[in-house]
C-alpha cells in the first residue's frame, strides 16, 4: 500500500521536567534534553496531522500529571484524532 510520505506509527516521550539520579550533579539540575517545553505537544500533533496515516498510532508517553493529561486530551479533540 502505498501511504504517500505517510507514517504508520509515531511514538514520542514527553519530557518529565525531572531531575535524572546520578547523572544530575545537583538533585536541582534539569538536564536540557528532559525540560518540558510547553509548545512540544503542539510540535507533535503538528506533524502527526502532517505526517500520519488515517489508520495510524500516536503512541505518547508523558508523566502522570493531570495538566499534561488534559492538554493532550484537548488537542485529541482539535486536531480530529
């Protein structure tokens, strides 16, 4: 079958804006590649309404946090997935 550019499957890691043990040198530390950003939920339901087939996953890990849950529930809805 042919998808056209498309994609079957896009898994992404929202990231948890925590500290990592052992590698942090100050518990304070976060390291750049585990800061939330607040537009990365928008970045990602951009390309999958770009990029993903209509019988396609998104696949999305994010912290149990009920401010992530409702955003990622509320672009569920806007962006027709």
């Amino acid at each position: 079958m042919n998808l056209g550019g498309k994609v079957q499957l896009v898994i992404v890691d929202v990231h948890g804006n925590l500290h990592v043990p052992f590698v942090s040198r100050n518990p304070n530390d976060i390291h750049v590649w585990n800061q939330k950003v607040d537009e990365y939920i928008t970045i990602i339901f951009d390309f999958a309404k770009k990029k993903l087939a209509s019988n396609g996953v998104v696949l999305l890990f994010h912290p149990d946090d009920l401010k992530v849950f409702k955003e990622v529930k509320s672009y569920l809805k806007s962006y027709g997935f």
